[in-house]
C-alpha cells in the first residue's frame, strides 16, 4: 500500500488494522454502488469465535463516514483515484 497517497498516519493505520479487534477502516460498494468508506469497530478478530454470554452482543459494527475521522480530511477528495485500492469489501457487515 505504499503508493497510496494517505491523509494521515492514523488513517493509513486503522486501514491496516482492518479486520482485527479494534477500529479499522475500509471501502466496499455502498448501496448504491458507488464506493463507501466504512469505520468499523471489532469486538474479536475476523475468524476468532464470538463470546458467548448471557447478554446480547454485537461483535462487529459499520458506519458509513464521509471524513477522517483523525485529521479531517474528505474522503472522496482524498481517494478518488486510489479508492479501488482501500477496497475490502469482505470485511462488511452484510444488510
């Protein structure tokens, strides 16, 4: 991912991070197919079991985002030539 030109430093990490317990950050088709940036937030690793407990619990969350969220940058604007490149549309969370 080198010859992606990134906002900042924390953006490039939490896209590394994708898919692992914590934040991460993405892009996949949105609904109208056109490429969405997704922050999301794990409670285990992707392939790790869920916990299991009395209580219900959501293990993986999406929401659709528009800036970085560290350094304000405009998403679109920013990759919208490399936006195919940030693509891990395997990580969402299916509707």
């Amino acid at each position: 991912m080198s010859s992606i030109k990134w906002c900042c430093a924390a953006f490039e990490g939490h896209f590394q991070m994708a898919g692992l317990r914590g934040f991460g950050v993405f892009t996949a088709p949105g609904l109208d197919a056109k490429p969405a940036f997704i922050l999301q937030h794990r409670v285990v690793d992707l392939g790790s079991p869920y916990p299991r407990g009395e209580h219900p619990l959501s293990v993986v969350s999406d929401v659709q985002i528009q800036f970085c969220p560290w350094c304000g940058a405009r998403l679109q604007k920013q990759y919208h030539d490399q936006i195919h490149a940030l693509d891990r549309s395997d990580l969402r969370v299916s509707v």
